[in-house]
C-alpha cells in the first residue's frame, strides 16, 4: 500500500498519524483497533484546540484512514464513508467556510498572449526557449508546479528531472517524472499538434539549445546561469509575463496552468473520464478545477435551447 502512494503524500500520511498516536497516548486511548469514537474525539480537539482549518482536518483523515487500512485492512471500511464523520465534518466545515479559491486559470488564449509576449521580449533565445517550453509543458501536461520545477537550488537526481528522461515519437514526447502526487513515478505523454504554439516543437527546440550549451548538470530545465528551475524562478518570470500582458499576477498562480488546461478541456466537451485521466486525478476532484468564464456559462445556456 505504501508503495502505491507518492512520497510527499506518505509523508503527509505519516504526520496524521504520528500526532493521531500522540492524542491517544495522551489520554490513554489504545492506539488499535482504531475505533471511529476516538477519530472523532481527536477530530474535535483538534478543530477546538488547535483551530485546524476543514481542509487540514480532511488531510488528517485520510493518513488515519490510511494507517488503520494498513492495520486493520479485512474489518475497517473508510471512515470517509461513517455517517457520523461526515455529519462531524460537515458541522464543521460550516462553522468556518473554506474560502473559494481564486486562482485564475491559465486559459489557452492568456497561454498565447503569454507565448506571443515572450517572443517579443528582449529575453535571450535559450531564456524565451525554456519559459516558453515550461509553460506549454505545464499547460498540455496538466502539471503541478513541482512536478516539473525544485524548490531549491539543490540538484537532487533523484527528484530533477534529467535530459534523459525526455523521449520524442513521430507524434509525441513523453516525460518521466521522478515524482508526481497522485502516482509517483511516472510518464507523461504531450502531442505533436503542429500549430504555432505546439508544446512538441517548443520542447524539441529546447532540447535543441539545452544540448548547444555545455551544462556540467544532466539536470533537463536549467536556467541560463546553470541552476535548476526552481519553483520561485519560475512564478517571479511568469508574474513578469502576466505584468506585462496587463493581467493581475497575484490572481495567478503556478498551478494556473493545471487549472486552465482543465477548464479548457471542459468547455472543448472532453468527457470528464478523458479529463481525468489526462490530469492523472486519482477521484472527481479535477471538477474543481474547472473554472469556465462567463462567456462560456452564457454559450452553455444558449446551447439548451439548440
């Protein structure tokens, strides 16, 4: 079981259950069997007395769920499916609201003012080619941001992605990644489409450059000076870009790519099943993703009456 989850989110799983261990060493709770009582007692404290938000309970949840699983896997259903913990989180999620979350997406016609801005820039050739590789790479493989950038300027072979795991077909790439949060290792595919912005071309183009210029790292995305493209270098020249193309950058986000790609694929008809494979969503939570804009709610209603 554990190998079928990615590392961050064991890690995360861990964390639940090391502080679920902790509530019931505390008050002399046995640890096993888990009993649905002492879920929710340690539950209810925490959203008392350490004013967890719904979202952080949820994730609590789930590492106990999973760990109890992993005890107990012939005789404990979910506890996300207990009739009491859902009335335990739904009482509380409406005490405290989540707020709604207002990451704009990256559509595919911001994508193109994007591109089309940077092509203009005075950026140097290599520069415009990796931003412009990154974001469509973003875009068309539905990525999270740290899928494919690093938080530090550490080169870590076993999480950065290497030259090596870039592969091109006559009609696609694929990409390995070292780690992706709802399946860990795996590979990704992005289609040739020929167009002028086509996600093949920019990443062949930039293989082309990156092997031009004598990195002493196998590291794929480098930044001109030799680093690796992390997460904070990357949102610094994507808000430049935004700024730029008269768009708020604080209403943007690295994960906006993820989004628009979800919200474009939904407004194009993808059934939600293609959908969710191409994002590599594990559940329906991808519907969230979907942020479709008010001229495409306006041809939704029109469409009724066709």
């Amino acid at each position: 079981m554990k190998n079928g989850l990615a590392s961050s989110t064991f890690k995360s799983y861990s964390v639940a259950w090391r502080k679920f261990s902790k509530f019931c060493q505390s008050h002399q709770i046995p640890l096993v069997p888990v009993l649905v009582d002492t879920v929710m007692a340690f539950i209810t404290n925490s959203f008392i007395y350490h004013h967890f938000k719904i979202s952080y309970l949820r994730s609590l949840l789930a590492g106990i769920n999973f760990f109890t699983q992993l005890h107990q896997p012939s005789s404990s259903p979910s506890l996300f499916s207990n009739h009491a913990v859902k009335l335990l989180l739904k009482g509380i999620a409406k005490q405290h609201p989540t707020p709604p979350n207002d990451r704009k997406p990256i559509t595919l016609p911001i994508l193109k003012n994007l591109l089309t801005t940077l092509s203009l820039s005075p950026y140097s050739p290599y520069l415009k080619s990796l931003l412009s590789s990154s974001f469509l790479l973003a875009f068309y493989g539905l990525l999270r941001l740290g899928e494919f950038t690093t938080p530090s300027n550490l080169i870590v072979p076993s999480r950065d992605l290497a030259v090596s795991d870039l592969k091109f077909h006559p009609d696609f790439f694929s990409l390995s990644l070292k780690h992706s949060k709802s399946k860990g290792a795996c590979s990704i595919v992005v289609a040739r489409n020929n167009g002028p912005f086509c996600p093949f071309l920019a990443m062949f183009h930039f293989a082309l450059l990156r092997r031009k210029i004598s990195f002493p790292s196998e590291s794929l995305f480098l930044t001109p000076e030799g680093s690796p493209m992390t997460t904070t270098w990357f949102l610094k020249h994507l808000r430049q870009l935004l700024a730029t193309c008269n768009l708020p950058p604080s209403h943007f986000s690295g994960h906006s790519f993820r989004i628009g790609a979800a919200t474009s694929a939904a407004v194009q008809g993808i059934p939600s099943t293609s959908l969710q494979l191409l994002g590599q969503w594990s559940s329906s939570v991808f519907s969230s993703y979907i942020r479709p804009d008010l001229s495409s709610v306006l041809a939704a209603q029109r469409s009724l009456s066709a």
